[in-house]
C-alpha cells in the first residue's frame, strides 16, 4: 500500500518520541518543575531559532520535497549546480555567522560583569 523507506518510518518515530517526551515534561506534576522545562526548552520565544530551518526548507519543497524519487535523483545528479543548493550554503554560513556574532557579543558582556562584580 505504502511504500515507506526504514529512514522516513525512523525519522518519524524519532519525531513522535521527542515531542511526547516534551509533552510529558511540561505536564508532570513534580516538586522541581524548572529543571523539567530547561529539558524541554520549548518555548515561545525560542521558535525563532527554527526560523532558518523553515526558510531552507521551503527554498527546497517545490524541486526536491514535492517530487518523486525520480525527479529527488535527479536533483541528487545535479546537485552543485542547483540554485536552491548554492542559496542553502550561502544562507547556512550567514546563520553561522549571525550566530557566531551573538555568542562573542554575550561573551563580551559576560566579561564585563565579571570584571564588574570582581
């Protein structure tokens, strides 16, 4: 009937355990509810970390996700040439980047309240 490969059946196994795991920690009752949530870390205002991740991803849905294996070989056959790949590794390095600028600048203000305090 459907023909799953063993990675997409694992991929979502994978998936259904993480969020159920999360689930279960936002909602056990327990006396240290905050160690449950640094474990979980799920959270409004960090779901703009995935916000690279769903860019690249609709940059590769129309020729790679919403084909079949066919056109996805193909897209395999070419795939240093493609722009979406070219747009992906010039996109990842600026993220990288971005990031990297963030932690030296927190870096920064850690070492200057250190300096502050002591």
């Amino acid at each position: 009937m459907y023909d799953f490969p063993t990675l997409s059946i694992l991929t979502l196994f994978i998936l259904f355990i993480s969020v159920f795991f999360a689930v279960f920690l936002f909602t056990v009752k327990t006396k240290n509810r905050l160690s449950n949530f640094l474990i979980a870390s799920y959270r409004y205002e960090h779901l703009f970390h995935l916000t690279p991740f769903l860019i690249v991803t609709a940059i590769f849905f129309p020729n790679f996700y919403s084909t079949n294996n066919l056109g996805q070989l193909a897209f395999y056959d070419n795939f240093l040439n493609n722009p979406e790949t070219r747009f992906s590794s010039i996109f990842g390095f600026g993220v990288v980047f971005f990031y990297l600028t963030l932690i030296f600048m927190e870096l920064a203000k850690y070492k200057q309240i250190l300096l502050e305090n002591y």
